[in-house]
C-alpha cells in the first residue's frame, strides 16, 4: 500500500464515503457533500498548506489494484505542541484485511520522522470496536473516555482517547 496527495480522479471515491450515513456517527458530517463541494476540497488540497489548514488528508491506496481504498487525516495538526488527531477510513469491501492498520503505520511514521511530532491521537466510539481494535494493533494506548462525547441516533456515545507517542 501506499498513501498520496488527493487527485480529481478520486471524486467519486470520496463522493461515496463522505455521503454514507453508515459512517456519519463516526465524525462530525451533518448534511450530504455535493460534488462541487467535494471538487472545490480536492483542487484547494492540492495547494494547500499544512500549517496554515491544520489538516492533511491522505488517499489510502492498494499497490497490486492502483486503487484508492480509503483515506487517513491528520486533524487539529498543532506544531508547537507536536501533535495531531488521526483518523482513518477504508472501503466496507476491504476492512478486515490489515490496510487500516498499514495506513496507520505509514502515516504515524510520516508524522513522527517528517514531521517531527511527538504525539497522535484518536477519538474512538466505545462502541465501535473495530477502531479500537485496529487503533490498539496499531500501537495506541487508550489513556482516557470523553463521556457522552458524541451524539448518535441512540443518544450519546463515550469516546475512547486513543494515543500513540514517538519513542
């Protein structure tokens, strides 16, 4: 697998994940993304500076298909205190696989050589145990819970506080 800078090839990719429903809980969407919304991101993320947007969004792709499989974020990037959010999405068809957790490892290592970080983390859903499984394989530690942190169909969700420091 490897991870590169969004192309205007990958519209229809993200048109799909930032409009599944399924995965809304898991982040902060409220509404649809049209494709001209998403379009106007893809074109200003390709000039974009890190440090100015606080955010890095990467495509997740398979090697042997050449195909984007997901995407991993970079959020609340702040370098004086040397840390960023992670988050991770990959296609329903390939979860279960071990890309989520490549992905991870490829990012956190950009993260912590590049980018000279001392610390990532992530809000996890105590109900979504595939994340925290995958974070935990990953090398995060939980090291706390926001309670009723996030709000869902149900009510309100605890977050789990992931984080992974470099050693």
């Amino acid at each position: 697998m490897r991870l590169r800078a969004l192309e205007p090839e990958d519209l229809e990719a993200l048109y799909g994940w930032e409009n599944d429903p399924a995965t809304w809980e898991q982040g902060c969407t409220l509404a649809p993304y049209s494709r001209y919304a998403l379009r106007e991101y893809i074109a200003s993320a390709s000039t974009s500076d890190l440090y100015a947007m606080r955010q890095l969004r990467l495509m997740i792709i398979e090697k042997s298909t050449d195909r984007a499989i997901g995407t991993v974020d970079l959020y609340d990037f702040d370098p004086h205190h040397q840390r960023a959010g992670l988050g991770v999405l990959i296609d329903a068809s390939c979860r279960g696989r071990g890309f989520g957790r490549e992905a991870i490892g490829l990012v956190s290592a950009y993260a912590f050589r590049f980018l000279h970080l001392h610390l990532l983390y992530a809000h996890v859903s105590t109900r979504n145990t595939p994340s925290l499984r995958l974070f935990a394989a990953a090398g995060f530690q939980s090291c706390g819970t926001l309670p009723g942190w996030v709000r869902t169909a149900k009510g309100f969700d605890d977050v789990v506080v992931m984080v992974c420091t470099c050693d």
